[in-house]
C-alpha cells in the first residue's frame, strides 16, 4: 500500500522523507486503534447462502484468506470505505460477477468491524481536520501512478487538502518521483532505444550493440560467478568506475543471496543489501510437523522417516539414519529400536502409538515429545524451536474441549502454516556494489546495471489469479460499477512498467543473464519479455538469436565482459592394472546369517541377481542398496502380500476348503485383517473409512478369481 508514497515531516531547513504508512499516518494524527473481527468467525455463521459455501466446507482456511483478499480489494476500491459505495445495479441480474460482488458487499455490510485495522485507520483519517495534525507534513506522490486504488488517492489528496501540494520542481519531487521515470542511458545506444521504447508497439529497430546483452549460463550459480567476473572486469578496465555505480537485481530465491556472498567474497568484491540467507532450517517446525502427521495412524512411511532421522531426537543421528532407512524399505519394526532404553524407548513408544481420540490426549501426546527431545547443546536453538512451536500449538488447542475428539487436521494445518522469522538484508555499505530484488524499484542511477535470472517467471513476474473473477468481468464491473478490482492484465502491466523502471536506471550498459538449467538439471525458458527486447534489435528474426551462450563464448561479448584466464594443462594419468579378480578369505555365501549363525539359503531372484551382476547382489547381501524415498502405493508387491494373507486365512492347511456362502461371508472381514495388519496398514495409508467401505462392499465368490488375480504376485 502506498507505493513510492512519501511523507516530509517538520519544517526544518534539512528534513527527511519517510514511506508513508497507515500506521505513520496514525500516529502523527493521534488515531485511535481498531481491532477487526476474525473473518472465520463471520464465514462460519454464513451456512449455504454464499456463493463459495462449498468451497468453504472442503478447505476453510484457503477460502478464508481468499475471500479476505477479495475484501480488501474491494473496500480499498472505494474513497471513502463505506459498504453503499459499491453500487451493482448495473450488473447483469443472473451473473457470476453480480453474485459475487453482492455476497462479498453483504458480507461487508453484515459487520463494520471486518474492517482491517490499517484500512480502519485510513477511515478514521478521511474524518479528520488539518487542526488534527501533531506536526506540519507534506506528501510526495506520482500522480500519474495508475498502481495507487482510490482509497490510496482519497487519503493523498486529503492529506493535500490540510498541508498543501508541492510544485513538481520540488526537490523531493525530483529526486523521489521525476528522476526515477527517467531512462538514463542515451538514445543513441541500444540500451537507452530499449529503455525508451520496450512497451510501444510500432518502434523502429536498432543495431545490436554493447550497451545491452543477453548472456546464458549453466545455472543460478554460475549467473553468480559471471556477475562477479564482469564486475571485476569493469573496475579494473575504467579506473573511475566506482563499486557504487553498479547495481545487481536478482529474483526470490534464497540461493542467489547466498551464491552472490559466497562469490563476491572470493573475488574481494564488497556487496550491499544482499537478499537474506537462512543460516540453517527450521528443523524444530519440520520435526513438530512430521510427527503430528505421524500421529494419524496408519503413519506415512515419507513422514515417520522424516522425523526418525531428525537432529532435534533424543537418539544418536546414525540411529535415526537407519530407523528411518528402516521404514522406507518396509520394516516398522526395525532391529535398532530393540536395544533401546530409557527417553530413547518412551520416544520410539510414543511415536508408534495409537492416534489421539480426545483433544486431551492429543495435547498430552505433544507434551510428552517436548519433554523427549536432545539435550545435545550443539543443536539447543533448534531444539527451543521445536518446543516454542509446540507450545504455541497447546495454546491454540487450549480453547477446545478436551473430552472432544482431537483437531488433528486443525493442528497439522497450523504446525504446517509455521514459518521461522526471515532472515534480514544484508548490510548496507557506501562503496560497495548494490544488490536488489526483483519486485522493488531502483532508488538512485547506476552506470551498469546486471539483471540475474532473467528466466521465465520473473521481469516481468506472472500476475497473480483471481479467485472470484474472470478478467472479463473485472473489466464489466469496472464499467458499470466503477469499481476497479485486481486482474491478470493490470498484473502484468504494472510487472512490465516496473521491469522498464528497473532497466532504465541503467546510464552506460544493461547486462541481463539467464540460467539453462535448474539446480536438479531440468532444462529452463527464458523470459518473457524476451521478444519484446528482439523486436527493437535489427536483425534478429529469432527472439532466442539474442542469447549469447557462455558455451560459445570465443570471440562474443563474453570476451569484452570477462578476463579469461588460460586453462590448465592436465597431463592424463596412467591407469593402474586392475586384478582380474579378488581373493577374499570368507564365504560371500555366509554374509546373510539366521539367529543360529547358519548361512541363509539364496532365493531365485537372489541367484538370478548373482548372475546377472555379482555386485548387485553383494550391495544386497550387505544391505547397502539405494531405498528411494517416495510416498508409498499399492504395488504388485503389496497386492501380492495381501492376497497372500488372505488366502492364507481362507484356506487353511488340513481343513476342509470353505463353501462359496463362507467365502462371501469371510472375504471382506480377512480383508480388513489383511490392511489392518501393522506392517501391511502403514505401508497402504489407508483410512478407517476407506477400510469400512471396503469391508462393506462384500465380493462375491465369482469375483475372488478376479480379485486374486489382480492381488497375485510370488512373495520375495
């Protein structure tokens, strides 16, 4: 809110201007404070009449900040925050968008107090005086902005009304408002050419030049490491290029903070205002989260390994390892949770217990896993993690009866909603090179500037959705009830004009990068915005004919941009004679032993491994083989164990074979043994109600062959 929006408080000869803010506003007016009314609690009293009820039903959280969102849009599309403002008796009687808009003002008019507290203060400033003000203030503001809502430009222009309009000669003005819209580099080159004229659509074209490029790499390291290499170039080819005349953007992601500090170190050069980097994760939420999950039984395999191999566990981190290898190769009972003793055995207890049924146990349960965590002192803050969260979720849970049955989706949803507090800036230093994000403006000029990431997704970002309205009917409710709502395509025009302010802070030369290939090696597209830059450049028939990749980088702008250094001469090793073959002074045969100390008999697959690679079948003598991680399904060889059991069941050994009637009746009840047996339960996650229904959909004995035949599968 208030974007590029500026307060100069005071009337010294050298004063400051500060963002302009609801809550600034609402201390220099002295503005009482509000408090709105949880918006859950009026969605709750709503029932079926609203037109997102079933929505509501299935996920009310989600639907709950949505229509929250749309709210707000729509009180701040009004200049004086009253509910008759929003007049749509112009909309078509049987449209969608009248029946939102008509449920969402209904919603508003139920309750006054719905209002946000920071549009409540806004409110309370439209009913002021200039008499009210604590000090004397004026306001800095583009009023050619088309981003600012008419709330926004109902509190500016009255701000105006009590402290008077600067002139557009104003300092403040020019150096916060004019100097910005600006495109600094010439119109000669192709750099000022695109800065000029990226959005127009009939524009002639330009010779390639210097002065812009678009270069690719590997990946978002190797972006880092190009920047740095060019920055280094710069400083060392022109003496009077400062580290403060350069300027760096980088998309969201935690990992070009961390890459460019990592990079700029090495290279001895000076970063400003880097992106925060997390110095660790926040493994006290993960771990309250895995096993709160963990406590609706059957238990993921994904989430109880998660949270065996977790550091914050009272056990050593090679037992979690192997607990947690354990469960996702099937066995939930493993041989090292056999030894255990003391905290060790009560936490291995506690998460194989049963799921909770009151909100009291519930509560207890997680009592219980605070008081069992590490005492290990190296991982102390991560370990007060995990108990502050669990504690704060005791508290939301304190609320509810503890007699009634347990909110365990409600506790998933908030342990899963926590967020450890983001990391700050970096610090900022005077003569270092300046680093921004990609959703804020440049604040002051710059010689070169370097654009990083410049993939698909970012310059411009992608406009957020709109839950409740198609963009077409953002557009007939802004005409027939002037009410200006969020859509797709103002989205993207303001991403577009913020991209072109970014670029345009550029006076010499524009360096954009790209990554080929994500961090998992998966293949990238450029930006978006790519076409609209090879539409200016003459020549270029191919929007793509504009990249530059480093992998052709011999006689290319690389050359101008980067000091290569010569590669190394590596003389290639003499291979060693390998045996052909090894001795080993025990039986292979004997690695897999019974109780007794005898050697286990090799299956056929095991000896048809053996066969086909003698080191496959090693690695699985010695239990060193990959066990990949992924959610459990029901595959041949589960269906094969079920039926297996079944059949086991069903047709006992020296007993006479059962009649059809005993079948039909049988059947479903050694179904529901079968999944809920412990190992074969957790490896389905299947669900009580899933089971119920299976158990009450009885098969016929014409269709046990048919069912057997799908479940077949020899056990290993």
């Amino acid at each position: 809110m208030f974007e590029n929006c500026h307060l100069r408080i005071g009337e010294a000869p050298f004063t400051s201007c500060m963002p302009l803010s609801a809550q600034l506003l609402g201390s220099l007016y002295a503005l009482p404070q509000s408090t709105e009314k949880p918006l859950r609690e009026a969605l709750d009293t709503l029932g079926d009449s609203v037109p997102w009820a079933e929505s509501f039903a299935v996920a009310p959280e989600q639907t709950t900040g949505a229509v929250g969102a749309m709210l707000r849009h729509i009180m701040m599309a009004t200049r004086d925050l009253e509910p008759t403002s929003v007049m749509i008796d112009a909309l078509p009687g049987e449209g969608r968008a009248r029946l939102h808009l008509d449920a969402l003002r209904n919603l508003w008019i139920s309750s006054d107090a719905l209002v946000p507290s920071d549009l409540a203060t806004l409110k309370a400033f439209l009913a002021s005086d200039a008499g009210d003000a604590l000090q004397p203030l004026q306001v800095v503001w583009d009023r050619d902005c088309v981003q600012l809502t008419p709330l926004e430009r109902a509190v500016l222009e009255h701000i105006e009304t009590h402290h008077g309009q600067l002139s557009e000669e104003d300092d403040d003005v020019v150096r916060l408002i004019s100097d910005r819209k600006l495109a600094r580099a010439p119109g000669s080159c192709l750099a000022g050419h695109v800065q000029r004229h990226l959005l127009d659509p009939n524009v002639p074209v330009m010779q390639l030049d210097d002065s812009l490029s678009i270069l690719s790499v590997r990946d978002s390291l190797t972006e880092c490491e190009a920047a740095a290499a060019i920055v280094q170039r710069w400083l060392a080819d022109d003496a009077s290029l400062a580290a403060s005349d350069i300027g760096i953007i980088v998309p969201q992601g935690a990992e070009y903070g961390h890459y460019l500090a990592e990079t700029f170190a090495h290279a001895g050069l000076v970063a400003s205002s880097l992106p925060g980097v997390g110095q660790r994760r926040n493994i006290g939420g993960e771990v309250l989260l895995h096993f709160l999950q963990c406590r609706r039984r059957p238990a993921p395999a994904m989430a109880l390994a998660s949270l065996y191999c977790s550091p914050v566990l009272c056990w050593p981190e090679e037992v979690g390892t192997a607990l947690a290898a354990a469960v996702m190769g099937g066995d939930f009972q493993p041989k090292e949770a056999r030894d255990f003793a003391g905290r060790q055995a009560s936490l291995f207890a506690l998460i194989r217990s049963a799921s909770p049924s009151t909100n009291g146990q519930l509560k207890e349960q997680i009592r219980s896993f605070q008081r069992l965590l590490s005492d290990n002192e190296e991982i102390a803050e991560d370990v007060a993690e995990a108990k502050q969260q669990a504690s704060r979720l005791i508290a939301a849970l304190g609320n509810a009866n503890d007699a009634a049955e347990a909110e365990l989706e409600k506790a998933i949803q908030m342990a899963a909603a926590y967020q450890a507090v983001p990391p700050a800036r970096g610090a900022y230093f005077l003569g270092g090179v300046s680093v921004m994000m990609a959703h804020e403006t440049p604040k002051r000029p710059f010689s070169k500037l370097l654009i990083l990431g410049f993939n698909d997704g970012a310059y411009p970002s992608p406009p957020t959705g709109n839950p409740f309205f198609l963009d077409s009917e953002v557009a007939s409710i802004a005409e027939d009830c002037g009410i200006q709502l969020p859509s797709q395509a103002l989205g993207l025009a303001a991403a577009l004009e913020l991209f072109t302010r970014q670029i345009g802070a550029a006076s010499e030369q524009v360096i954009l990068i790209l990554s080929e290939r994500d961090r998992s090696g998966s293949s990238l597209s450029v930006s978006s915005s790519l076409p609209l830059i090879s539409r200016l450049v003459e020549g270029i028939e191919d929007p793509e004919d504009l990249i530059v990749p480093l992998s052709h980088c011999e006689g290319t702008i690389w050359d101008r941009l980067v000091a290569w250094k010569p590669r190394p001469v590596i003389e290639p090793a003499l291979m060693s004679e390998v045996p052909t073959h090894y001795a080993f002074d025990f039986n292979l045969l004997g690695l897999r032993q019974k109780e007794d100390g005898s050697a286990r008999a090799q299956s056929p697959s095991r000896l048809e491994k053996l066969l086909v690679s003698p080191l496959a079948w090693l690695l699985a003598e010695l239990g060193a083989e990959h066990v990949s991680w992924q959610p459990e399904a029901l595959d041949v060889m589960l269906r094969g164990s079920l039926a297996h059991e079944v059949f086991e069941r069903l047709f006992v050994p020296g007993k006479a074979h059962p009649s059809s009637e005993e079948i039909e009746e049988k059947v479903p009840e050694l179904c529901w043994i079968a999944f809920a047996h412990w190992r074969r339960f957790s490896r389905l996650r299947l669900g009580r109600s899933s089971a119920t229904r299976l158990r009450q959909k009885s098969p016929s004995p014409r269709s046990i062959g048919r069912w057997s035949s799908n479940l077949w599968m020899p056990r290993s």
